[in-house]
C-alpha cells in the first residue's frame, strides 16, 4: 500500500469516526415520565350537609345570622387541620327554657355557636386519646373549653351547664366531622358559674301498712289478765281481814253471854 492509498483509507475512517460521533450527539434526550398531579381536594358544603342530614335548621339559622358560618367554612376548605362540629338537634333548641338564648347580645351569641365546634377534624377513635388532656379549647378561645369522656366508646361532653353526649355521625370524612348531640351547649363564661341544682328524684312510694302484733291486738281487743283477774297476792291480803272481823266479832258475843 503506498502512501497515496494509506491516507484516502484514513481519511474514510476519521469520515466514519465523525459521523458517527455525529450521530449520538444528535440523538434526542429521554425524559422520564412527568407524575400526575394530585387531585385537588373535595370541596365540603356545610350548608348542604346540615340541610339534609337535619333536623338541624335552627343551627344552621344561627350559623348563617352569625356568620359563623363563614369561619368553619373557611376552616374546613383552607386549612390543614380541619373542623369538628357539634350540632344539636332542632329539639334541643325548644327544650331549652331556662337560661333563654333570647336574652343574648349579638356577640354572646356568636361566642355560643363558635363554642360547638372544635379547630380541628376529630374521627371517633380520636376522642379516647382527646378525653385525657381535657379540658379542650373550642373555636370560641379563651374560656370556653370543653370536657371529654370515652365511655366504652360513648362520647360525653360537659360544659358546666350542659352535659351530653354523641348521639351519632351525621358526616367524618377529613377534614370535616359532624356530631349530633342532644343538647345545647351552654358555655360558663356566658352564663356563669352558677349552675342550678339538678331536680331532685322522685320520693320513694309509701311502704305498705304492717300487721298489728299480738300485743297490740290484744290491747285493742280486751283488758289484759292484770286488770280483770287480781293476782295471789291480793287475795291472800283479803283473806286476812276477813278473818280478823270474824275473831272480833266472836270475841264481842263471848263477852255479852
């Protein structure tokens, strides 16, 4: 091979060389695949839930009268801790005589429905663990706190006025939580400290009447042996007297013959 073919072969390789070099710049890149985005989450009406989980329509009238419900609405949407909210029955409302929530200010009772809720979601099983810090502070802050008690699963609450318990789930998907409860709760710093008296319990019924005992029968019936027959001694009393008047008045005859 002279010299005239040992370049053209060399030149053909760094040809070859180049364009293959060529070749896997250009490739294009490999991507790995993009992850899907994360689903946005449910979007939770409070208004459509209390109004057909009912009857709870003078809770939500107090809800939307205060606008309250526009916190726990925000609450339950735009935050990560969610709501738990406690919601008496529309009989509860008129069962609830004294105190009257009639006589309330505007802010009381704002303050009031804030206190049925709770600034965080609560499943069921989370109360046994909730039970042991208590007292818990509710939406209302400050001094309004409730008392829980798990009783083999029971949910007990107590304000100081009211003391109820969880009747039932109406909802407790996160982060919403929706319990049912009996009564109204009644927070101590509006109505005070000053609880009334639970009602007394119903007297006991009268005990039957007993039988009267023999002596009493036999006081009631007769005279006893005492007064109508005169003992021994008596007896040998008035036996002795006689005797004496019938040796005197011998003695008296014997003299006159």
């Amino acid at each position: 091979m002279d010299k005239m073919e040992f370049s053209m072969v060399f030149i053909a390789m760094l040809v070859l060389c180049s364009t293959s070099n060529a070749q896997k710049v250009a490739s294009p890149p490999t991507f790995s695949p993009t992850p899907a985005p994360a689903p946005a989450p449910v979007y939770v009406n409070l208004t459509d839930l209390l109004t057909v989980a009912g009857p709870f329509h003078t809770f939500l009238s107090y809800l939307q009268s205060t606008k309250v419900l526009d916190t726990f609405q925000s609450q339950a949407n735009n935050t990560d801790e969610g709501i738990t909210i406690f919601v008496p029955k529309d009989d509860a409302f008129k069962s609830l005589k004294k105190p009257s929530l009639s006589n309330l200010t505007q802010d009381q009772l704002k303050q009031l429905i804030l206190y049925h809720a709770l600034p965080h979601y609560y499943s069921l099983s989370d109360f046994k663990n909730l039970s042991q810090v208590s007292p818990v502070n509710t939406f209302a802050g400050g001094d309004y706190t409730l008392n829980f008690t798990d009783d083999s699963g029971t949910i007990h609450l107590n304000s100081g006025w009211t003391s109820t318990k969880v009747t039932s789930s109406v909802h407790s998907t996160d982060p919403v939580a929706l319990y049912q409860v009996d009564k109204v709760l009644l927070p101590e710093a509006i109505f005070g400290t000053d609880i009334p008296p639970m009602p007394a319990p119903a007297p006991a019924p009268d005990a039957a009447p007993t039988a009267d005992s023999p002596s009493e029968a036999s006081d009631t019936t007769g005279s006893s042996p005492k007064s109508s027959t005169p003992n021994s001694s008596q007896r040998i009393i008035n036996w002795g007297v006689w005797t004496q008047l019938a040796l005197a008045v011998s003695g008296w005859l014997v003299l006159f013959l």
